[in-house]
C-alpha cells in the first residue's frame, strides 16, 4: 500500500490494503456537576458513534489535527493533550468503497468553548454523554477502553485535588 498527498489530504493507492493507516482523533470532555461528559459524534455513513477523527494534515501536528476533527465534526474548541490517550483500530470504507483498517491515536480535548455552527453539523449527530452512557453507545471495544481508562485516571485526579 502506498499513501500519497493530494490537496492535504492522504489518499490510499491501494486496492485490496491491510496495512494500518493512521488517523488522529480527539476525545472532548468536560466536568459537570454530576460528573465527567464526554462528546460523541456520529459516523456520516452507518451512523455508529464515535470519536471526531480523520486523516492527517500536511504542515500540521497530530493534536492540531485532532482539534480541527473536533471543530469540523462537533464544533468544539479547547486544549489537546500533549500524549495520546491510547490508540484502536477501526475499520473504515472509503469513498471508493474500499476497505481499510485505520488506528486511531486519540487525545484528550478539555472542551472550552462550543460553536453555534460548524462544517458537519448537519452531517452527524453529536452528543455529551456521561461516561457510562458513552461507554454503552460505543462499539469499538479499543475506544471503550480509552474512554474507560481516561474517566478513572480523571477521578483520582479529582479525587486528589
């Protein structure tokens, strides 16, 4: 498999690839009184619901790729995580109807600001979720995880302050 720029974006040059492609992800959240929410979104295609997520970007880090998918997706603004929370995989079909297995690096994004607007919005659904809710929606077991292992490291953070 081969991948290549064209308009900033990587495209795949391979008809039948089963080598991972990478993609950047973000996992927005927020504290409320009730607890810890993070922000799903829906797929455009079979509507699972997931991580805003997508291709990396030419001239741009992993985290600024990340808070552009959660900008264009959600339309959340905030701080990205200087580390990855975690990595899974996922398969994804592309326009061209070919399947690919895409691992996703996911970061953490304290959401500080939602916009009224934003460039997906009426291709996806999104939605604050408390973690158990959110753990329920997902069906990626590798995001799960992620999103598991971030709520518990966030509590004993709170737990200590």
């Amino acid at each position: 498999m081969s991948l290549y720029w064209l308009g900033g974006v990587i495209r795949v040059a391979s008809a039948a690839s089963r080598m991972p492609v990478v993609q950047y992800g973000v996992l927005p959240w927020r504290h409320r009184p009730d607890g810890l929410q993070v922000l799903l979104v829906t797929t455009q295609n079979t509507r699972r619901w997931i991580v805003p997520k997508g291709w990396p970007e030419e001239g741009r880090t992993p985290q600024e790729c990340a808070a552009r998918e959660g900008y264009e997706e959600a339309g959340v603004k905030g701080v990205v995580a200087d580390e990855a929370l975690g990595v899974f995989s996922h398969k994804k079909q592309l326009k061209s109807g070919q399947m690919i297995t895409c691992r996703i690096r996911v970061y953490s994004m304290e959401v500080s600001d939602i916009a009224d607007d934003w460039p997906e919005k009426s291709a996806r659904q999104a939605k604050w979720c408390p973690v158990d809710e959110a753990l329920l929606r997902v069906e990626e077991s590798g995001l799960r995880r992620i999103i598991a292992r971030f709520s518990r490291a966030t509590a004993a953070i709170h737990k200590a302050a």
